[in-house]
C-alpha cells in the first residue's frame, strides 16, 4: 500500500516537473527521424534511441530527483515516516521504468521494429529499473548536479560503449553478460533473448539491493544526525 | 568589476570542487584528439570495407564545427547546473542583490566562461582541425559559438523553476543544436525553417563561407538572449 502511494507520488512528480510532456515530444521527434532513415537502418537506429533514451533516463534524471527532495527536505520526511527504505527505492525505479517502457512501446510500435512484445517490454522496463537504480547509488552521495553528471559519466561508459560496439558487429558470446547488450538482444528478440533476461534480472536485482543498502545509509543520516 | 571577478573565482571553485572544471578541461581535448586522429582513421577503415571513395569526409567540416561548440557548450553547461542549484538554494537571489547584480551574476556565470572557452576552441580548433579554417572564420564562429551556449544555457536556467525542471529543459535544449546539421543534409530552402536557431547560420556560415550569415546568426543569438534574459530576470525577482 505505502509502495503505491509512494508509486503514485512519485508519478505525479513526474507529471508536475514535465517528464511526461518532455517525452511525448522525443518520441514524436524520434519517430520522425525514425521514418527520414532509410527502412534497412530503422531497427538499429530505434534500438539505440531506445538503448540511450527512454531506457537511461533514470541515469540522467535521478541526481537532480534526489537533490531535489534534499533540498525540500523530502528525504527528512521520507526517514521519519513508516516508509522502508527498499520501498522507497522501488517507487523510483517502478515510476521511471513505468515511463520508460511506455515511450520505448510507443517508439517500437510507431517504428515498427518489436518482433518479441515480452522481451521488448521486460527488457526496458528491467534496464530502465537497473540504470535508476544505478543513478541513485549515485544520488545518494553527491551534493551538486555537477557532481552527478561527472560520477555517472564512468556508468555510462561502461554500459554504453560495449553495447554500442555490440550494435555495430563487435559480437563475442561473452560480451552477452554485459547488462546493456543483453537488453539489445531483448529488442531484437533474437535467440539469446531469454538467457539475455535472467542476465538483465541477475544485474537489475544486484543494482537494487546495493542501491537499497545505500538508500538506507543516506536516510539514516538525512539532516546530518544519524537517526 | 571587482565583485565580478569574485562572483566569478566562486564559481570557479564551486566547480573545481566538482570536479567539473578538469572534466570541462579534459573532455573537448579528448573529443579534440578522437576527431582529428580517430575519425580519419575510421574513414580509410569505412571506405575499405564499403568501397567507396569517402564517406565521412564529406563531414569533416561538421565535425570540425562540433568541435568549435563543444567547449563552451561544455562550460555553459557546467554554469547553468550551478546556477540551478544557486536558484534551488535561493543563492542567486541573495547574490543579485549584493554590487555584483542581476547582471553581474549572468555575466561572472555565463559570459566570463563563454569568454575563456572562447580562446579554447581557437587554440583547439587550430591545432586539431580535419578541414583548412582562415583565421577570421575561425574566429566569428567561435565567438558565434560562446554566444550561442550562453544563449542555450539561459534557456536552461529560465525556463526552469527547480533542477528537476532544470535537467528536462537541458534534455531539450539539445535539440538547438540541430541547426549545424541542416546546411550539411538539407539542401532545399526547406533548411531555411530552421533560420530562427543560431547553430543553423553558424553552420551556414562555415558551409558557404558567406561572412553574410554572421549578421542573421548575431541577430537570432541577440534575440533570443535578450527574450530569455528578461525572463531569467523576472524569475530573480
């Protein structure tokens, strides 16, 4: 119950700050340039605007979403309240992975480029959840935008350049251990989707529970009292 | 001009703190060396595989233009990330009203590292372009393109009422960029839609190195510089 309250504010947070409204505009826009390419590149060209956008907005966003509820002193409220801090932590990653998938859906349809509905729909939803998750590790430790933006940068890389490489032919079966490859293959929906989505379950859980252990240090010192 | 220059050394701190000011140091010297050593040797790797004579160097020029704005694009962004967090915390308020002014405040954020970038991208630009730039292009578009990140981080930090805001109007903002790609890949007077975002002259101005297009890209760039610091204003008060 607490968890969808907590779902649903974060959610109406989303709305009033313009998450909403921001998206509907890059998917009509990516949906355009989707359809000014020519058909043959229109899948990869999705997969990657799906890859780098809707599924790593948690990574983008989260820094400023925790600032943010700092400075309002939300998080001081959020400590004294009944509310868990794994419940916190799932509101995020389940409010920003909600919009995720639902503009990923809208750019694969439009596009025409989802092959799989299960996997394309999974595989977003579990990588926008493990990029949030990542972004609040994040969150939790720094004290300006700028900070964020500098520490995510290595995550980015990381999770970004293998995939990208991936993409475009570099493919050794390993590399399928990677998170953001796994999740090209969920688009795709090709053979290796299903070992490809216990591997993205397997990383989505493992950056959960750490982010879960580090909400909870940051909530036990909210206000610099340990509480 | 005093509490300028302090306004402006805090800034400074603030973001060395951060780390940010190695980061806006480091990455466009980096991007600087990928482009003239990695993209011509991508281009001899590309044209073998496909067998064709260029594929990329007919783009250099973008890249070159890329490089230009990157710097103090880069900048601006770190400034706009401070002031959104000096809004947030009401710093800027407290500082608008101190000698170093309404004013005083965009301009120790905003124009003074627009400025320094400004010498960046020259050195950068001459020591690590793909294509031949005369200097006077190659200093109107990098004055060009200091302007136009003030102009994009001011959208930034006044179209926003909090940081949250702050980073979806960045997101956006993205897309004032796309003017550089038109000259390159629309070739109808269709382009001329896009003649109300700067990047698009600068672009223009470097494709058919008509120094004619300086004037349409000062006047856009004023334009809205002016259109987004009233507004910035008004949130200050």
């Amino acid at each position: 119950m607490r968890t969808k309250a907590l779902f649903l504010g974060d959610v109406r947070f989303q709305i009033k700050y313009g998450f909403y409204y921001i998206y509907l505009f890059f998917s009509i826009l990516y949906i355009g340039i989707l359809f000014a390419l020519p058909p043959q590149w229109r899948l990869t060209a999705a997969i990657l605007m799906i890859f780098s956008d809707p599924a790593a907005m948690g990574l983008y966003f989260m820094g400023a979403i925790v600032l943010f509820e700092k400075s309002e002193r939300v998080l001081n409220s959020v400590a004294i309240s009944p509310v868990k801090p794994y419940e916190y932590v799932l509101s995020k990653l389940l409010s920003i992975g909600f919009i995720s998938t639902i503009v990923a859906i809208a750019i694969g349809v439009a596009s025409d480029v989802i092959t799989k509905p299960f996997f394309f729909i999974t595989g977003v939803f579990l990588c926008s959840c493990l990029f949030s998750a990542i972004g609040l590790i994040f969150a939790c430790r720094i004290s300006s935008l700028n900070q964020f933006v500098i520490a995510t940068i290595p995550a980015e890389l990381i999770i970004n350049v293998p995939a990208i490489a991936w993409l475009f032919g570099y493919q050794k079966s390993w590399l399928l251990f990677h998170p953001g490859i796994s999740l090209i293959e969920l688009l795709r929906g090709s053979s290796s989707a299903l070992p490809a989505l216990i591997i993205l379950i397997v990383w989505t859980l493992f950056f959960a529970v750490l982010a879960e252990g580090i909400v909870k240090k940051m909530l036990r010192s909210v206000g610099g009292v340990k509480l | 001009m005093t509490p300028l220059f302090r306004s402006f050394a805090m800034f400074i701190r603030q973001i060395s703190r951060d780390s940010m000011l190695y980061a806006v140091c480091i990455a466009p010297l980096f991007a600087a060396l990928f482009f003239r050593f990695g993209i011509p040797y991508l281009e001899a790797r590309l044209c073998g595989y496909f067998n064709l004579p260029a594929i990329l160097a007919e783009y250099y020029l973008l890249f070159d233009l890329f490089l230009a704005i990157l710097t103090p694009f880069l900048f601006c962004f770190a400034s706009s990330m401070v002031i959104l967090t000096e809004t947030d915390e009401n710093m800027s308020g407290y500082l608008a009203v101190t000698p170093v002014g309404k004013k005083g405040y965009l301009v120790s954020r905003l124009v003074f590292p627009a400025l320094i970038s400004l010498f960046a991208s020259v050195i950068l630009l001459s020591l690590f372009s793909l294509t031949l730039w005369p200097l006077p292009l190659m200093l109107a578009v990098c004055f060009l393109a200091s302007l136009f990140s003030i102009l994009v981080s001011l959208l930034v930090v006044s179209f926003s009422h909090n940081r949250v805001e702050g980073m979806a109007v960045s997101k956006i903002s993205g897309i004032m960029m796309f003017g550089l790609l038109v000259p390159f890949f629309i070739f109808s007077d269709i382009q001329y839609l896009f003649s109300v975002l700067p990047s698009f002259w600068i672009a223009k101005l470097c494709y058919d190195r008509d120094y004619l297009s300086i004037l349409p890209a000062l006047l856009t760039s004023f334009l809205w510089i002016g259109i987004l610091y009233r507004r910035f204003e008004k949130k200050l008060t």
